[in-house]
C-alpha cells in the first residue's frame, strides 16, 4: 500500500495516523534544516563571505544536492536504515512513532528559541526510544530488549566522537593550512579564503543534508512497515520479506520519501536559524576565513566518515568541535570554555530528556487512541 493506496484508505489500520506521522516527519524535517543551518553558514555569514539570505540559499542548495550523492554514488540510506532499526519492530506502533516525533519537534523548536546548537538527530532519536520504552513498559519484556544496543551504542558514543573528531581533524588542518601560506600575502590569502570557504560551506552542507535528511527517512520506513505489519497478510509484502530487508524495499516501493525528505530539509534551510548562527560564529571563538575553511573542511570529512559508517551524528556537535579546533590552534584561552560547556550540558541532556518528554507523550496519547 504506498501513497495514493493509503489516501484512499485511510480508515484502515490506523491509516489517518500514519498520514499525520508523515506530515509530521516532514514537519521535523523542515525544522531540523532551519534549526541547523547555522552549522554551515555561520562562519561565513560571520566572515561576511555571503549576506544571511545568499548563506541560506547556497546551504539549502547543497543540502538538496545531497540526495543525488547518497542516491547514485553511495547507492543507498544507511542513516536511515540505522534509524529505522534502533528499535526493535516489535515495539513499535504508528502511537510510539507519533510520540517520538513530538517530543523531537518540542525539544528542537526550546533550544532553537533559546539559541542552543543542540542535536536534531539525538533529539529524534531519544524520543523514538523513550516511546518505545513506555510501550514497553520497561528496557525488555520476557527477555527481549527494546532497544537494538548494537545499532545504538556507536550513537551514544559519537556524541563525543563526533565533536572530538571533528576537533582533531580541523586543529591539523588548520596548522596545516598556517605552515603552508607561511609566507604569503596576508591580504591576498584572505581573499582567497573568503573563496574556499564557499567551497568548505557547501561540502559541509552536503554532509549535513546527506545525514540529517536520511534520518526522517529512517521514521518515516518505521512507521511504514509498522503500519503495514498490523495489515493482513493479503496485504502487506513485509511479512515475506527479511528483517533486515524491509528498509530497502520501502526506500524501492516509496521512492518519493527520500526525495521530499531532501527538499524538506533545504526548505528548511533557507529559512535560517539567527540565533545558534551568532552562537556557533562568534560566542565559542572568533572565526576568520582561513579557520572558517579548516572548520568546515574538517566537519565535512567527519560527516562523510560516520555517513559511510552508518552511524547518524549530530552535524552541530561536529561543526561545534571543528570551531573549538580551529581555536585551540590560537591558545587555549581564544575558546570561550564557559559556552562550550553549557553547549555540552545541551548535547548530554539531549537524549534523555527527549526520551522522558516521549514518554509522557506516548502515555497523553494512549489515554485517546
């Protein structure tokens, strides 16, 4: 049942639900893109490269371009088929779905408001599991866990991973980069910066969108194949297919999700997030062209390891960690510690409390479905 079936079947099996978990996916989507978008057009907003609306634009156009990349060079989603699966299927109903979701978009839209470059993707991922968990009742039911550890744990571990790497990679590249301009032109080498960084921007910005807009493909296939497994066996192919299949065939028979999880997330982009830009620009170092080049260089290459690893990072802690790096190559003392570490308390506290809000949510729910 793809699309057009479902439109015209709504009553069945909870169909009205899944419609609203789609439209609220996408919803989260569109908000992860604005809420992110200062992960890649921060310094060079800050280094006044690009003007805020030709920032938005030239990010949103890289996060498009992103699917094309994961769609024909990669050749397919392992972010999303992470995501679908680090919950067992058996505890996931179209209801922990819904939960999950809101919880995410809640939590996404404080720290946007309060200007805190939290994870989209630890968000999303923290309300799924404690719906999960509240469906449940408990981590395991007669010996079966509810959440897949093996699928999970490398998350948990990359949200220091990440920044960390992130960090390491733009500290050398940026030495790097010192060591081998040593005896250039100060003027003419920030006029060449201010060109690569459109560069560094944009590969930053196609291993955003080729991260985070997998990860709304990855609910939306959870909610899909739940819904179909409550179907009879007449109609749902699921049941014939492997476990570990199921992902593939969704992304085959609901080609369309992928593209509008892409378009999504660029719309969402150019709308902009002013206030994690000035916070990821200015407040943790100042940034000049040269360091804006090794940040985003050194993020990007982040983003492409963990991408072809499967494993969904949060682009904000890695871009946040590459700007630490640049820093720390000046002294110690040019990164203001205080906001790192407030920003660190956001990037710990973003899962559980995801999971608890999810839970609540879950329980508000069930109390009217």
């Amino acid at each position: 049942m793809e699309l057009f079936d479902l439109l015209n079947n709504l009553d069945v099996n909870g169909g009205w639900l899944l419609l609203i978990i789609i439209l609220l996916a996408l919803g989260f989507d569109y908000i992860n893109g604005f809420h992110d978008a200062a992960n890649s057009i921060a310094t060079i907003v800050t280094t006044r490269v690009l003007t805020p609306f030709q920032a938005v634009l030239w990010a949103a156009v890289f996060n498009f371009a992103a699917y094309f990349i994961s769609l024909y060079i990669i050749g397919e989603f392992k972010i999303g088929n992470t995501i679908a699966k680090s919950v067992n299927e058996n505890f996931i109903t179209l209801e922990v779905i819904f939960a999950g979701l809101v919880a995410a978009i809640l939590w996404n839209l404080a720290t946007w408001k309060l200007g805190i470059p939290s994870s989209s993707s630890h968000t999303l991922i923290g309300g799924f599991m404690g719906a999960a968990i509240a469906h449940a009742g408990g981590l395991s039911v007669n010996g079966e866990d509810v959440i897949v550890y093996a699928k999970v744990i490398p998350i948990f571990l990359f949200i220091f991973g990440a920044p960390f790497l992130g960090m390491i990679l733009a500290y050398f590249i940026t030495v790097a980069i010192m060591w081998i301009c040593r005896k250039a032109n100060p003027h003419k080498a920030e006029k060449w910066f201010k060109k690569l960084q459109l560069v560094s921007s944009a590969l930053f910005s196609l291993g955003h969108g080729g991260n985070d807009a997998q990860k709304v493909m990855g609910i939306i296939g959870a909610a899909v194949i739940s819904f179909h497994m409550g179907l009879p066996e007449a109609l749902n192919p699921y049941k014939e297919i492997a476990t570990a299949d199921r992902f593939a065939y969704f992304v085959d028979h609901w080609g369309w999700v992928p593209l509008v999880s892409f378009i999504f997330i660029g719309l969402g982009t150019m709308s902009g997030g002013w206030k994690i830009v000035k916070t990821m620009g200015s407040k943790i170092t100042k940034v000049t062209p040269l360091e804006g080049v090794a940040a985003e260089t050194a993020g990007a290459v982040a983003l492409y390891v963990t991408e072809h690893m499967g494993i969904p990072v949060s682009t904000t802690h890695t871009i946040t960690g590459s700007i630490i790096g640049v820093g720390i190559t000046k002294r110690i003392s040019a990164v203001r510690w205080g906001v790192t570490i407030s920003l660190l308390w956001a990037w710990i506290l973003t899962i559980p409390v995801s999971a608890l809000v999810a839970m609540g949510v879950y329980h508000l729910v069930h109390l009217f479905i």
